[in-house]
C-alpha cells in the first residue's frame, strides 16, 4: 500500500485528449487502469458486496494522500465505529498511528440505534456539520463509508435519490474529492434501483467483487463509469495483502517499450548463432515442450549467461526448489551458486499451492522491483494459466507488460500438454505477445529418443526453419547442426547409421570411377599401341617401295652395259679411233635415233 | 429561530429548580428553513402546545445546524430534523419531520414518565 516510491513516479496525470484533473489513490494497479487515480472534486462511488474491500479501498487512498500529497482528510462513517476501523487496517502493515494524525479527522456519522423514524428527513445536518470542518481543517478528500446504512433507513427510493443528490451538490460545491462506499447485495429491487442511480450520478463508479471458487475467493475490480476519461473497463483482479488492496495490473501508461538493439546470450553459442546473437533485450520468449524436454535447463542457462555478464536475475519457479535447481543445473556444468552468492540471482520457489495467480503476481512483481532483475525467467508460465482461471492469459500479459515495461528480458517455459486443450490454448495465447518461441520436442526413432530444438518463431531475426538436436551434456548444452538426409531430420543412432551407409556408397562410387578410369586407359593405350603398328607397317611398305625403285635401277643399269658390250665387240675391227667411250647409252641413243 | 421557553443558562438535564418534577429538555435540530426542518418545528410546537395542560416542565431549543454546526456534531446529529430529549437520565431520539402526532405524543409521554 505505502508506496514509497509513488512520490516520484505518479503526479497526477492527464490522459490524452482529456482535461479532466486526477489524483492518484496510491494504490499499485489502480492508478495504472484509472490512467491517473480519481476525478479531483468529484464524487466517486465504490460499491460491492460486504468484505469486498471497499472501506480498505477508500481508507488506503485518502491515507496516501495524506502521506504523499499531504492533503488532510475527513473519514466518515455510518457503519463501523472507529475502534473497528482500527483493528481493522491494524492487519496491514500501514502504520496505525496515521489514524492520529491530526490531519485526519474521523466522523461518526452513525445513526443512533435508540433513534425513532418520524418522518422524512435529510442530511443537511451532517453536511452543515461537514462544512465547517472542512474549512476548518482544509480538508481535500473525503470518504463517506457505507452511506447504504443511511439511505436503507430512508423511507423509500425517492428520499434516497434525494440524499445522495444533495450529497452531490455539496460535494461539487465544497471543492473537495469525495469517495462513497456503498454496500449492495446484488438482490432486491431497492438495492438495484439505489445502484442504478449511482451509475447514473456520480463521476465515477467502481465495483468490488468478491466470489468465493473452490481454490479460495477471488476478488476483482472494476471501474463501471469514469466520466470524462478513459479508463480501462475490464474487471481485474485484486489481492488484499499485507500492503493493503494490490490491483493486479501492470498496464504501462500507454507509451512505446524501450527498445534495444542488443542481444543477450541465451547461454548456448550454438542457439545464439541461429538468433543473430541470443535473445533481443526486452524482449520476451517462451520455449515449449512436452516434460522432461529440458527446456528449464535451456532457460536457466539464460540466466546463467546473464550473471555471468553481471546483469541481475530473477528465476521464478514453479516446478522446483532453489537447490534441486542448482544441483540439477551443476549436473550440465552451470553453477549457479556464485551467482546467488552474489546476490545477482534471486530464486523465488512457489511450490505449495493454495495461492491465486493474482497472489503469485503480486509476489512476482515486488520481487522484480525489488531486485530491479534485468533479466527474468519464468518456469513454468503455463502454473499461471492451469485450472480455467479467467484472468490467467491476463496475468501473463500483465507480467510480461512489466517486465517490457522496465527494459527486462523475459524467458517463459511452458508445459504443452497434449491432453489439455486450454493449456495449449493459453500457450498460443502467450506466444502472441512473446517475441521468440523455441519449441523442444522428442523425435523418436529406431527405438531412440532425442531432443529437437525448432525455432517456431523469432520475430526481428531471419531463423533457419531447421530442426537442430538439443543435447545435454557434462559440459553444457550444445546444438548439434541437424542431419537432413532425403528430406528427414535424423538424429542420434540413425544418424550415424545414416553417415555409414553414405560412406558406403560413397566408396563404391570411387571404386565405379577407377575402373572406369582403368578402362579408359586400357584403351587409350590400345589405340596407342595400333597407331605404333600401323606406323611401322608404313615404314616397312616404304622400304619396300625403296627396294623395288633400287632393283629397278640395278637392271637397267646392267642392261646397258651388256649393251655397249655389244657394241664394243663389233667396232673393233674398224680401226675405229677409240671410241669415245661415250656412253653405250649414247650410241644407243643414236641408234635410236637413226631409226627412229 | 426562535426557541420557545428557552431553558435557563447553566441549567443541566437533570431540571434543577423546576420543582420535584425533572424537566424535560428538547433539542430540535433544524436545517435552516428546509421543508422537513419547518414542518418538524411546526408539529413539535402543536404537540406541545396540545400538552401544556400536563404538569410537566418542557424546554424546547431549536437549533439550525448551519448556524451552529459545533453542536451538531458534539451531540451526534447527523440527520435533520432530529429531534433530542432529555430528562433526567433518559435520552430519545427522533428523526424526521415529526409527521405521525400520535407517535410524538407517545414518545413524549414516555420521556416524561418516571
């Protein structure tokens, strides 16, 4: 309740396209779903059924004026005197001595019990009364709490709707912010009309609901009416705490998320390589899968990445205790112990149940802001989404809303369960607003059974659509670049049955290639070898030839020569002058001649 | 306003000084000249004036709350008209314009028995 911190962040403030004057309330979530607390000078009514905290509403928000506007009150009540009150927030940790403060000034409008009805009257008593008190204090808020006492006692709707106008207009006319806490049973036609006609009056309606289930009771907020602003109409829920009343909404005041350009390593190189570097920062991821798929260890070696760069975190856990989980990470070779030495590494463990999200949230989010995590791990998300609670899908929103709001990096895992439908539901409901979604599935095959990582989304980064087996091991966790073989992902032992058969036939196909090789060869040096053949016969046709144009020549030489011979013997008897040994050719020639 | 029969300064409930009898001291507190305040005082006053044949001491103050609002809020008054008697150790309560005669008759009659 006491928000300490409320003086520097929340001055009241002005919605967009609206000029209508707030003041906070102080009370976490409600300024957020008000978009700025209530209408200043104007009356605003909260109703609902008995126990659903209206009183503590009221009481909470002038109190945190009190103390951080340190505006003076006025509480008046017509049902509890102030004893009751007292012992009342004395469950709080409020300090009680603020009911002594002396700018806060209590009224005990009740009516006398002994009091006999005669007739018709009014409040202008009280009001006159209220008047100088005002003035004298200088009071600027003020609550009337369970006026319904006063206005049952009043004859009929009519008188009733009289009250609460004059109520109204000295509201209006006395310059002061007003709250009014009406019972309503939600049966009954008076009861209905008197609720009715608030709606229609005032400036502002909320409504508490408290609705007992079979997990506990739940509580919700809602504001019915907010003349003059908008303001977020859903009902939302609400815890009451030792701090007082926590509305459990953590909607950013409508501005843009920081944004970043870095990333942060999710802790295994190899996944980060895939998500051009790891996770964006601020940005949200869920990584699903079915039990066992080691998406905690995955998880938490985002956090253990983070502590080791120095960045503080925070691991929400669901599923396990701080040390099962410290043990169990050492078993991969993270350790985490340093970390939590450090005080860089907050664990929170909800294992017994019992509580509502809405609990859950409310310890979450003070943790985070009480740590100032930078970076957040919820195992599993889906703890908050499980027994068709109304308001999960917006406890997650509203969970991952703050930690986006404030600049953290979230990591969500979440069970998927085949059987259950809403789970399932709700998961894709969480994917919508997460930014990354791994998935780790079993692929089962030849009697194995591996993990696959697929990254089904990644928004901001270009990411393989290709599976990759996820394995854990002494050293860490390790990505292992994925088989495809004939359009299927194979891992493990089919994998390596797979690479044998590839080197077989791989083998066979060299094998192929030198005979061919061999073949060739062969009658490459077949042709070879006819063209040498063929060569030689052409040396030996040619000395042939040479032989024949040889003998040729031989005869004709010898031919001649018998000749001249011939011609030789008959001359000698003629005293011829020794022939000029002209050649026989020669006489030959002229015997040729002379006959021819 | 004008009060009728105003008591004595100083006189407590108890009605010293007026006899054996305890007197009856009546408070109306009234808003200004609002219609329930008027017919209030209006239907006092004819009630009272239908019993002063009764041997019984009657103070009537009529006090307007904006005029006086210290006293309202002193005395606890939160609806107007209300109407307070006093005697002796007995306290009423009326609230309301005082329209039923029947019943303010019966009340008063109470208050002033012993």
């Amino acid at each position: 309740m006491m928000n300490e911190k409320a003086s520097t962040a929340q001055a009241p403030s002005v919605p967009r396209g609206r000029t209508i004057e707030k003041v906070i309330t102080g009370i976490p979530g409600f300024d957020e779903i008000s978009f700025g607390g209530l209408p200043r000078g104007r009356l605003t009514a909260v109703v609902g059924s008995p126990g659903a905290g209206k009183t503590v509403f009221a009481l909470q928000t002038i109190i945190n004026r009190l103390i951080t506007l340190e505006e003076p009150c006025i509480f008046v009540t017509f049902e509890e005197p102030l004893s009751r009150i007292r012992s009342n927030i004395a469950s709080f940790d409020w300090k009680a001595e603020i009911l002594d403060n002396p700018m806060f000034r209590f009224v005990d409008a009740r009516l006398p019990e002994q009091a006999v009805m005669t007739g018709a009257f009014d409040i202008d008593g009280l009001l006159a009364g209220l008047t100088a008190l005002v003035e004298e204090s200088g009071a600027r808020n003020i609550v009337f709490d369970g006026i319904d006492m006063l206005l049952s006692s009043l004859q009929d709707e009519r008188l009733e709707r009289q009250e609460l106008l004059r109520l109204g207009h000295w509201i209006s006319n006395s310059d002061i912010s007003a709250i009014v806490t009406v019972k309503t049973f939600g049966a009954g036609n008076r009861d209905q009309i008197r609720a009715d006609f608030l709606l229609y009056m005032t400036d502002c309606l909320i409504v508490l609901t408290e609705t007992v289930t079979a997990t506990g009771s739940s509580r919700t907020i809602r504001i019915a009416k907010y003349r003059g602003s908008g303001f977020a109409g859903n009902p939302v829920p609400v815890v009451i705490g030792s701090s007082g009343i926590d509305v459990v909404a953590f909607k950013g005041q409508r501005v843009d998320y920081p944004t970043f350009l870095d990333r942060l390593s999710s802790g295994v190189p190899r996944l980060d390589a895939l998500l051009n570097g790891g996770y964006l920062r601020g940005s949200s991821t869920l990584i699903s899968g079915s039990p066992g798929t080691s998406k905690t260890s995955l998880a938490v070696s985002f956090i253990a990445a983070a502590c080791a760069r120095g960045d503080r975190a925070l691991l929400v856990s669901f599923d396990e205790s701080g040390s099962q989980i410290v043990a169990n990470m050492s078993s991969i070779g993270i350790d985490l112990a340093p970390h939590i030495e450090s005080g860089l590494l907050s664990i929170c463990s909800f294992l017994s149940g019992g509580r509502s999200p809405e609990q859950f949230f409310v310890e979450i989010r003070n943790q985070f802001e009480a740590d100032r995590t930078d970076c957040l791990v919820i195992d599993p998300i889906s703890a908050l989404l499980k027994t068709d609670y109304p308001f999960s899908a917006m406890i997650c929103e509203n969970l991952l809303d703050m930690a986006k709001s404030r600049g953290a990096t979230v990591v969500c895992t979440s069970l998927l369960d085949q059987a259950s439908h809403s789970i399932e539901l709700s998961a894709s409901q969480v994917s919508t607003i997460a930014d990354t979604w791994l998935h780790v599935s079993y692929v089962a095959r030849d009697g194995e059974r591996n993990r696959a990582l697929t990254i089904i989304k990644s928004r901001g980064t270009g990411h393989s659509n290709q599976v990759r087996q996820l394995v854990l091991e002494a050293s860490g966790i390790d990505l292992v670049d994925v088989y495809v073989a004939e359009g299927e992902v194979l891992m493990g032992s089919g994998r390596a049955q797979k690479e044998a058969e590839t080197e077989r036939l791989h083998v066979l196909e060299q094998i192929v290639a030198e005979r061919q090789r061999l073949n060739r060869d062969r009658q490459l040096a077949e042709a070879r070898a006819q063209v040498q053949a063929a060569a030689l016969e052409l040396g030996w046709k040619q000395r042939e030839a040479d032989l024949l144009t040889l003998a040729e020549k031989n005869r004709q030489e010898v031919y001649r020569e018998a000749a001249i011979e011939r011609l030789g013997l008959r001359r000698a008897t003629d005293d011829l002058p020794p022939a000029d040994i002209s050649t026989t050719q020669d006489i030959l020639q002229d015997q040729n001649n002379a006959s021819g | 306003m004008h009060p009728v029969d105003p008591p004595p300064d100083g006189m407590d409930a108890s009605g010293e000084g007026a006899g054996e009898e305890p007197a009856v001291y009546l408070r109306l507190y009234v808003a200004r000249s609002t219609p329930n305040s008027v017919r209030a005082e209006r239907n006092l006053t004819a009630v009272l004036a239908s019993l002063k044949h009764e041997r019984v001491l009657r103070f009537l103050e009529v006090i307007d709350v904006f005029l006086q609002p210290r006293r309202a809020v002193t005395e606890g008054v939160i609806v107007t008209p209300t109407l307070i008697g006093l005697r002796g150790d007995k306290r009423i309560v009326l609230m309301g314009d005082l329209a039923d005669r029947s019943q303010l008759e019966g009340v008063l009659a109470g208050l002033s028995k012993d």
